[in-house]
C-alpha cells in the first residue's frame, strides 16, 4: 500500500515538473512585461511587484510597433484566405475524382512541403527581385499563399474523404449540380475542418520568419522580423522585447483553445487523426 | 430540407442536362488547375531554376556580374575546399539526431504520465503543449532570455544552489547544448501531443486480456503499447526529423550560428552564402544538397517504418 502511495506521489511530482518546465518560460515573459525597467532588471528577480502597461504602451508608441504588427495580421489573413480559396476545391477534387496521376500530383504538393525553405528561399528571391516584389505586402501574400497551399490541399483533402459521398449523390439526385454538392453539403459538412486548417494556416503565416527576413525590408517587414532585430539593436531592454513577444505569442495561445481537436491532425498532415 | 427544395427549383430554370454534363466533366479540372498553375509557377518553377543555378556562378551583389556556367566547380568546391560546410554538415546531423532522440523519449514519457486519469488532465495537457504553437522566433528570444548572463532564469537556478554565472550562448561549449535544450523545450510537446492522441485511441481488450494473464506494467508497454503506438511514434520521428535538420529560425535568433561555427547548422551556413555573400550558385548548390540528405534521411525512416511491420 506505502508503496503504491509513494509511486503514486511520484508521477503526481513529475507531472507538475513537467507542466512547470513547458508552461514557466512562458509565464516568465509575460511577467516581465508587465514590470516596470527597474523591476526587469533586479537580480535576483522580484516576484512581488507593481504591474504597468508602460512597455506596452512604448512599444507602440516609440517604436511604431503597430506598422508591423498590421503588417504581419494583414499579411497572414489575406494570404490565409486566398490559400483556403484556391486549396479547397483543390482538395475537393482530389478527394472525390480519382483520375490518372492523382496520387503522384497529391505526392507533389506534400512534397513542397518537405522542401526546406532556404532552398525555396533562393530563387524566390531571384523572382521577386525580377518582378520588384521584394519588400511589399502582395509579394508576401503571394509567397505565403504559395507554401501554405500544399498543407490546406493535404488537410481538406482528409477532411473531405472523412466525409460520405452519399450525401452528396443524393443532393445531386436532388438536382443540385456537381458544384452545388460541394458548395452546399461538402463544405458545409467540413465546416469544423475548413476552420481549423484556416486556423492553423493563420498561424503558421503569423510565426513564419525566414520568407519575411529575406523578403521584406523596412515597408513589408512582419513581427517576427522586426521583433528579432529589435532584440539585436536594443539587447537590453527587456520590458520592451518581452512585450513585443506577449503580443506574438496571444494570438497562438488564444486560438490554440480554439483547435485542440485538430491540433493532432494539423500538425501531422494528416497522418494522424 | 427547406435548402435543397430551392436549389431544385433554381436548377431547373437552366438546360438541366447539358450543364450537368459539362459541369461533371470540368469541374474537377476548373477546381484543380488554379492550385496547380499556382505551385507550379512559384514553387515547381523556382526550384528547377535553382537547380541549373547550382551549376553556374553569379554573384547578386556585383551588378555588373553575370551568369557563368561552371558545371560542377559549385559542388567540387564544397565537397574538397570549403572549410566550413563539413562543420556544418557535423553540426546539423549531431543537433538533430540528439534533439530527436531526446524529444522522442521524453515525449514518451509524457504521453504515458498524461495518459493516466488525473484532475485538471485536459487542461495540463493543453498547457504543455503551448510551446509548440509560438513563433521559433519568440522561442528563441525566450531562451535568451533564460540564458541571460545577468538576468537568466537559469543562471538565477545556478545562484540559488551556489554555482557562479555561466555566459550560456556565448560559449563554444555550451551554446550548442543551450540551443538544442531550446528546441527540445519547443518540439517535445509535439512528440507528447501526438503520442498521447495514439494513447487515447488505443483499445481496452488487450490490456484487460494481459491484466488478467498477470502482466505487469513493463510487459504491457513493451508488448502492447509500444508495438500498437509505432505507427504514430514513427510519423512523429518522421517529421521532427525533417524539421530538426532545416531548423533556422531559432538558432538564427539565440545565436545566429556562433560563436565562431559551434553552431552553425546547414540552413544558416546556406542561408550566408546566399542572402550575405550574395553567391546564388554556390548557395543554390548547398540548398540542393541539402534537399538531398534530407531525402537520403526520409528514406532511411520510411525503410524502417516498413520493415518491422511485416
């Protein structure tokens, strides 16, 4: 029975450590931008303190925060949208025509996914360069877009093959068109799907670094980039870094609640429902 | 039902059968062709385009420059002369295989603690899965801030039990650890997450079966959850293998490779060839060598993902 208590106590112990260890860096930021300069930088660090907003305040106010931070919402929504646009017919079809290729053409777009993006990287910027789309908010979209379509396709196309064909037959005996049954059951059948795929897209636009470094100067430059050389130019100043990084981090945290169930499946591909 | 009756009646204003006919035929080429044309013009396109540039030679940052075809020179370069594309190589390969091994068991481990019943289970389980969804880029700038000379949290740990500070990212030794425990605080809950959803799907009978027949603990996991969670635990290897081995973002940020090259990994040593040198030759034949490992490694997994299921 001790025994059985005593093991018990321990993997009650382990959990905590490990909640703790995943859970306090995170915490640890938000804490710090809620303390005043002199707070952020007491060692050993002050647990009892009073909160302000002023880094937050600053952060807009001093370093025109809010041009990146639109940059970045302006960015990751459009291209989010015009990636759902294109993908899910996209997905549709692949899920319910089984033509000659389909399966090597579904292998492909998974495969530009695999690509690392510093290869990808080169020539896009080549291209970009050519088209004077460097440093602007379409050509960011446009690239966003792109590397995004391959996980919508591959995610709606699980989706849609989750759901029975039959109730899309019967909308067409019905007299619905071939269009008609997917716009009008299909879709609305994978309502929670287009969400969460829409969602995670979102997301992943909202962290992306690499295209944004390379592509954006001072006009299109997205969160991530400005927070990085933010970090660079001020070093010190931790109020403010820890306040930039609060900002980026509330839309994942917040939306995360929103798509646990399909968290599995998003970040898998697919491969695990 | 209400919405199915209008559609009949709209429907039925239009030449049925002929729209029908066309529509059934076309429409998986109209939604397919515009996705297709998209990755085609700026993905597929792009690509090749780098490939016959690794065999040339052409310095952006000299406007004058022009290409030069140089057949394989790129490549002999980098293979006999370049000085830091081994490190890099040994770099990459060591920082993934250790964070994936780690990430993997450690990810192991929670699943199996998270997959027992306890109060507040789904909200813990959420809590420590957060790292996983922030931007690398913020990742990167919280452990900065960890690793904090002055100001660290883990050097505040040090103090607290009496040891002096330790410069973490500014050390040739201790960076590479430093970075690697960054990433393995941001993906191990993605090796947790998808393992603790294999838990979960997991059936009943058999570990009732084996509780009966007088199994213990070891042997229910190592004969029943183990073998039944592979498929998932492979997947998992799969993908933080790949990702692992084209990590830029957060070393870019904790510690932009240095110091010296202790840690510069493929995709920022590829990344300096093209976008500070400006060689987009010589970078475009690292990042296709890089394609290539990264599909030597996919293969390797894939191999064994297959073999032991037969």
């Amino acid at each position: 029975m001790g025994q059985r208590i005593a093991w018990l106590v321990f993997k009650r112990l382990l959990i905590a450590i490990t909640t703790i260890f995943f859970v306090a860096p995170i915490i640890l930021i938000f804490l710090t931008s809620i303390k005043s300069r002199v707070d952020a930088l007491a060692f050993p660090p002050v647990w009892i303190f009073q909160p302000t907003f002023m880094n937050f305040e600053e952060i807009f106010g001093l370093y025109d925060f809010g041009h990146y931070f639109r940059n970045s919402l302006v960015a990751a929504s459009t291209s989010t949208i015009f990636a759902m646009a294109l993908g899910v017919p996209a997905a549709y079809s692949l899920a319910r025509y089984k033509f000659r290729g389909h399966s090597n053409l579904a292998f492909w777009i998974l495969s530009i996914r695999i690509t690392p993006p510093i290869a990808a990287m080169i020539p896009v910027f080549i291209l970009f360069r050519n088209l004077r789309l460097l440093d602007s908010i379409p050509g960011l979209v446009l690239i966003y877009c792109t590397f995004n379509l391959p996980f919508v396709v591959w995610m709606m196309r699980g989706f849609f093959e989750d759901l029975p064909i039959d109730l899309e037959e019967s909308a067409m005996v019905d007299g619905c068109s071939r269009f008609g049954a997917f716009t009008r059951v299909a879709l609305v059948l994978a309502a929670p799907g287009l969400a969460s795929t829409a969602i995670l897209t979102f997301l992943f636009t909202w962290n992306e670094f690499i295209f944004a470094l390379v592509l954006t100067g001072t006009t299109a430059r997205t969160m991530p980039v400005a927070v990085q050389l933010f970090m660079r130019e001020t070093g010190i100043l931790w109020g403010h870094m820890t306040a930039a990084a609060v900002i980026m981090m509330l839309p994942t945290v917040v939306l995360t609640f929103f798509i646990q169930r399909y968290l599995v499946r998003g970040l898998t591909f697919g491969a695990i429902k | 039902m209400t919405s199915t009756t209008t559609v009949t009646a709209q429907r039925q204003q239009r030449p049925l059968l002929r729209t029908r006919f066309w529509m059934h035929w076309s429409a998986p080429a109209i939604m397919l062709i515009p996705t297709v044309a998209v990755l085609v013009s700026l993905s597929l396109f792009p690509m090749f385009y780098s490939l016959w540039l690794s065999f040339n030679e052409w310095n952006l940052g000299d406007r004058t420059a022009t290409w030069r075809f140089v057949g394989l020179k790129n490549f002999i370069t980098i293979f006999t002369t370049d000085p830091f594309f081994w490190p890099s190589v040994r770099v990459s390969v060591t920082f993934t295989g250790v964070t994936v091994a780690v990430q993997v068991l450690l990810g192991l481990g929670i699943a199996l603690l998270f997959s027992e019943e306890f109060r507040g289970r789904g909200l813990l389980r959420t809590l420590i899965v957060l790292p996983l969804m922030i931007s690398p880029v913020v990742a990167g700038l919280i452990w900065r801030f960890m690793y904090n000379t002055d100001l660290g949290m883990v050097n505040y740990l040090l103090y607290l039990m009496g040891f002096d500070k330790v410069d973490w990212l500014g050390r040739q030794i201790s960076a590479m650890p430093a970075v690697m425990l960054a990433d393995i605080w941001q993906w191990t809950p993605f090796v947790a997450l998808i393992l603790m959803a294999a838990i979960q799907a997991l059936p009943d009978e058999p570990f009732e079966a084996a509780l009966i027949d007088g199994a213990n603990r070891w042997q229910m996991f190592r004969y029943l959850t183990l073998p039944m969670i592979r498929p998932a635990l492979m997947v998992a290897i799969l993908i933080r293998t790949m990702d692992s081995f084209k990590i830029f973002d957060l070393i870019y940020v904790l510690t932009l490779g240095g110091p010296g090259v202790s840690t510069q990994v493929l995709g920022l040593y590829t990344y300096k060839w093209g976008f500070k040198f400006f060689q987009m030759g010589y970078a475009s034949a690292l990042s296709y060598l890089m394609i290539f490992m990264m599909v030597v490694f996919a293969n390797i997994i894939v191999f064994f993902m297959r073999r032991r299921v037969d």
